[in-house]
C-alpha cells in the first residue's frame, strides 16, 4: 500500500468536536493511503475576507490570494489522481454582497483562465462548471465558456466550478423541468425516480463521480451554505480551521486522511 506520512499533530487544524482534546495520539503517525484517494472533492473556498481582514487588506484581496490557492490545490488533486474536484466559487446568495465585491469575484475567473489554461492543458484536466452561468456579466460567462471548450478534450481530472450555484434553484429547476414533461406527457410520474433526478442534475456532466465522497470547508464554519444539497447524501464533511488562501498540501493531505479514517457504510453494515 503506497501511504504518505504525516506527523502526528495535524489533528488540531481540523474542527474535529469530540476528538478534540481526547483522542489525539501525539505519538501516532498518520498516512494519506494514496491507493484510496476520494474520487470527487468538493470544496467550500471559505474565508477569503478573513484571511485579509487579519492582515488589516480589502476583502478582494483575500480573494486575489484565494484565486492562487486554486491554482495550487488543482494541481495537488492532479497530481493525486483525484477525478473530480468541485469549487464553490460563487453561490446564488453571494448576489447579495456590495456591488463592488460582486464585480471583483465575477472579474477572477476571466483572470484565473487568462493565465491558467495553459497549465490546466498541460496537466490534462478538462474544465466544467455548474451554476445559472446565462446571468453572469458577459465577460465573465466568455471566459468561462472559452476555458471549458479549450479543455474539453482533456482526460485527466475534472475541474469543476460551482459557480451562481445553489442547491435549492437546481433542485427547483429539475423540478419544473420534470413537471413540464409530465404535463406535455412525455414522462409519467411513475418514472420519477431518483436516478431521473440525479441524471437532470448540473452534476449530470460528471457521470458516475456526480456525489462528492468528501465536502472540505474552509474557516471554521460548520455548514453547508447551499453547496450541492442533493448530491451530498452519503458525502463524509471535513471541516478546517484554515481560511482558504492558507490551504496547502499538507493541510489538503490531512483533510483526506480525516476522510480515510472514516467508515462509510451508506445505510448498511460496518465493513
Ligand atoms: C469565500 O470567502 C469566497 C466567496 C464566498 C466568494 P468569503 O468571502 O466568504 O470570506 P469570509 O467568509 O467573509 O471570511
Ligand atoms: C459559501 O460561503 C459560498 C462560497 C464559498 C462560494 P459564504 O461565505 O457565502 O457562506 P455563508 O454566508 O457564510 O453561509
Ligand atoms: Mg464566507
């Protein structure tokens, strides 16, 4: 079994409640299995206006520094063999910050793109996104568009962003979609089933990796803020204490341990 060592204080970073004070072995290595690798990663890129409200910046500058953070974790999840990693980026809700905080974070993917498909092709990982990308300004929606056409050839992992995405307006959409078939009478409603909405879903595109093994928040907050309620079903949720622009591979590397050292066991029996 090729594993990754780690020593043995990492715990402490992660908001682990119970284990917190009681479980931690000072003593115990712990090893990144490299054999099990989650297939899809999800990540809530939380506290970027934190991180730079610590160092006394503007909030867009813990976004500047949180754009080069993605940079260096896809290419750690590449590098891993990691299939899929979804990024929220920008939620339906994030409408709702100043105006001149909306503008900064919807002009970041045309400067992420501008200077990162480049590395994205060489690396071989094929760009997606999910989100209502239509009501991005257009500039934005372009570059968003021009990257996915760039990578769509690539084979490796899929860089997925969530991006004006929310939960509960994709749940609603497949809603009305469904609805409409069953009043045109192309559907009947004995064939909605839970494999119909998961195939009419955004994370449709990713085929059999369409439900996140892991959901990694960033920033000490314990929620999931919209992020992919119908897929996160039977996901494992690994919180940090890290603000996103302090993501790094070591801390990247122990959230999937924390996540290798649970027992999944979706409704059934302990293995
Ligand atoms: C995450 O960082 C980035 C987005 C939501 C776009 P925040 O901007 O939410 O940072 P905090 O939570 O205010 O620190
Ligand atoms: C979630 O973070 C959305 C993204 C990371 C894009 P928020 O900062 O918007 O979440 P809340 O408001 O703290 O729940
Ligand atoms: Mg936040």
């Amino acid at each position: 079994m090729v594993k990754f060592k780690f020593s043995s204080t990492w715990r402490c970073d992660v908001v682990s409640f119970w284990k917190k004070n009681n479980e931690i072995d000072e003593n115990n290595e712990l090893e990144l299995d490299l054999e099990h690798i989650p297939k899809h990663v999800a990540i809530i890129m939380d506290g970027n206006g934190r991180w730079a409200q610590q160092r006394h910046l503007p909030r867009i500058a813990g976004h500047k520094e949180g754009m080069n953070t993605v940079k260096k974790v896809t290419k750690i999840a590449s590098d891993l063999g990691v299939k899929v990693l979804t990024l929220y980026a920008f939620s339906t809700e994030n409408w709702k910050r100043p105006e001149t905080e909306v503008s900064y974070l919807m002009g970041l993917p045309i400067k992420f793109f501008d200077t990162f498909v480049p590395e994205l092709i060489e690396n071989n990982v094929r760009v997606e996104v999910i989100g209502y990308i239509d009501q991005l300004p257009t500039a934005t929606r372009a570059a968003v568009e021009n990257a996915m056409e760039q990578t769509k050839d690539n084979t490796g992992m899929i860089l997925n962003f969530a991006l004006n995405y929310g939960g509960r307006a994709e749940i609603t959409t497949v809603v009305q979609e469904i609805a409409s078939k069953v009043q045109e009478g192309t559907l009947q409603v004995a064939e909605i089933t839970t494999d119909l909405l998961s195939s009419s879903m955004m994370t449709a595109k990713l085929d059999q990796y369409q439900d996140p093994d892991v959901v990694i928040r960033t920033s000490g907050e314990i929620r999931i803020s919209n992020f992919l309620l119908w897929q996160v079903a039977y996901s494992e949720f690994v919180f940090l204490e890290t603000h996103w622009p302090d993501m790094n591979e070591i801390i990247f590397k122990q959230a999937l341990v924390e996540y290798q050292q649970r027992n999944r066991r979706f409704g059934g029996l302990k293995k």
